[in-house]
C-alpha cells in the first residue's frame, strides 16, 4: 500500500487549527455576496490569487477580510461544518478547534451569534460522522490583558462547550508573561491551557508559557532546538508540541520544507503531532501536512503511525479512548 492510502486511512487527530482559518475563498465570496459586503476582489479567482501572500501582514489583511463575511449564526455553521467535512474525508476522527471571540465581538458579533453556530455543526459531525470535537477559546496576544479578561467573562454561558484556553495572534513583542493572571483564572475556571510559542517567538516564550501560564500543550514550539535545557524538560514532561509544517514554510520560520525539525524532534523523544494551523491560507488541511513531510523529508510508514498516535496522546480525550484510538492507527490499513 502506497504511504499516500496510509496518510489517508489511518485515524488522526487534529489539535491546532484555527476555524477561521479554514474559510476557502469560494465560501468568502459566497458570504459576501449573502450580506452585499464589498471585497478588494472581484471574484473568486482573485481571492484564490490573494491566498498567494509574500508576508504576514498580508495574510493579516486577508485573514480579517474574510472574517468579516461570517454575520449570523448560519454563516458559522457552515465555517465549522465544511471543516468537519473536510475532517470525515481525511480520516479525522477527533479535532480540537481553535476559534477567536474577539474577532468577532470586534466587530459587534457576539458569543450568542457565533457560539450557536459552531455547536450546530459539530453535533451535526457527531451524529452523522462520528467526530468528536472539542473548542478552544482563543486570545489575541496583541490585544492587552484586560480584553482577554472581558472575553473569558463574556463566554460564561458557554463554559461547558469549551474545553480548552489559548493564546494566539502576532507571537513578537507579546510574551505569554502578558497574560499570566487571566491564564491562572481560566485555569482556576478548570480549562485546560494551550498557548502558541516559540513560533516566531524564541525559546524563552516556551518556558514563559510552561512556568507562567502552565500549559497543557505547546502550539508550535519549533524553536525549543534553540535551548538544550528546555529540549530535556519537553521530554521528560512529555508536554505535546503541535507542529504545523506548511504553515511554518508559508510564513517564513523555515526557507524549505526539507529543514522542517519535526523529525528530529521526534527522533529526540518529544511528543510532537502533525497539524494545518490556518489550512486555506498555509497552503494545505492535515493529509496535506504529512504528504509534504514524506515528500520533503522522505519520512516512512513508522513515522507517520508514530505522529497519528502522538495526535491522540496529546489530545485532551479520556484515558480510555485515547488508548482504543491508538490501537486503531497500529493496526490500520
């Protein structure tokens, strides 16, 4: 059997992925067309153009174009719903899904538009393709401290839908340390805590998000080669680092697929997984993650079970069904 019919038959999990970053340019112009709101493009084919970014801002600049096109809790449904879809093609049977309130309430869009929409389809994706999924809430780092607080109390009424906090947007100039005392009250809140580091960012954000937030898991964490130290702490803490490889090539952390460390990570006893990040923007969902590592990387059948079973041990899943779903990648044909 091919490696590709492996990649696309084995069960897998996806743990970073922003939900507002899989809008595909013909679902923005759908929407906008639904609410008459003006784009910078004049059709699909030059939104399909602008996804071709050079830089961050530029992604920037799209990413919240195409946020503004989500309006009602309809739109929100079919966000997360196209996504699920995506999720049943390829063989995702649990994800745990990052979305951001604040691009949202920015704009006069609250928690009782988006909420309803999200768990619409995701109940829809339980039932009809057995997909489990869990929410992130996620803050805006360039934001100040005091908005995140105003978020975290604005969600209340949907605390039993979200699973997880975190922590996302531009890395530079906005450590984790920032947010350390709206962390320690969703931690106190019983959520479990996710923060992106160690992207852009250097290796010391990683230690500021381990001993200030006290994070379940890493968001990225590429950089952590950069300090032995920390390299021995990941290991032996076994604190998950979910890697997102065409991401980390789109946005410029690595000039080549072919210097991407995820393997070496692995070969040094990290707990790291496979993820898409932003996948219409970065240039590809999950499947198409790993077929550019075993392009570039020429990694082999082994390294692909290793990393499918690693998506599930550092999902927040009960211990039981971690174990079930393991023992289903060992075996999958």
């Amino acid at each position: 059997m091919s490696l590709s019919s492996i990649i696309k038959n084995i069960p897998k999990a996806e743990l970073h992925l922003h939900i507002e970053g899989s809008l595909t340019p013909e679902l923005m112009w759908r929407l906008a067309e639904k609410h008459s709101v003006s784009l910078p493009y004049a059709s699909v084919e030059e939104i399909e153009a602008a996804y071709n970014f050079k830089d961050l801002q530029s992604f920037l600049d799209l990413y919240y174009a195409g946020a503004g096109v989500l309006r009602d809790e309809d739109d929100f449904f079919i966000l997360m719903w196209e996504y699920l879809t995506r999720c049943a093609e390829e063989n995702i049977v649990h994800t745990e899904i990052m979305f951001d309130p604040q691009t949202h309430t920015e704009r006069g869009i609250g928690f009782d538009v988006f909420m309803p929409g999200f768990l619409r389809a995701i109940q829809k994706a339980e039932t009809e393709y057995g997909i489990s999924s869990y929410l992130i809430m996620s803050f805006l780092r360039h934001l100040p401290e005091s908005e995140a607080y105003q978020t975290l109390e604005a969600a209340k009424p949907y605390y039993q839908h979200i699973k997880a906090v975190g922590l996302d947007s531009s890395e530079l100039g906005h450590p984790p340390s920032k947010f350390e005392r709206v962390f320690k009250k969703a931690k106190s809140l019983g959520f479990k805590i996710v923060a992106h580091a160690g992207e852009e960012g250097p290796a010391s954000y990683i230690w500021e998000a381990i001993e200030l937030l006290d994070v379940d898991r890493i968001d990225h964490g590429v950089r952590c080669q950069e300090d032995q130290a920390l390299m021995a702490y990941l290991k032996e803490k076994q604190i998950p680092l979910t890697v997102c490889p065409l991401s980390n090539l789109k946005l410029c952390v690595i000039d080549d697929m072919k210097e991407h460390n995820i393997v070496q990570l692995l070969d040094a006893g990290l707990l790291v997984t496979v993820n898409s990040d932003d996948p219409t923007y970065f240039g590809g969902f999950l499947n198409e993650n790993f077929e550019a590592l075993h392009t570039a990387l020429n990694i082999d059948e082994s390294t692909i079970r290793a990393l499918a079973a690693n998506s599930f041990r550092a999902s927040f899943l009960p211990a039981e069904r971690k174990k079930a779903l393991i023992e289903q990648v060992e075996i999958a044909i």
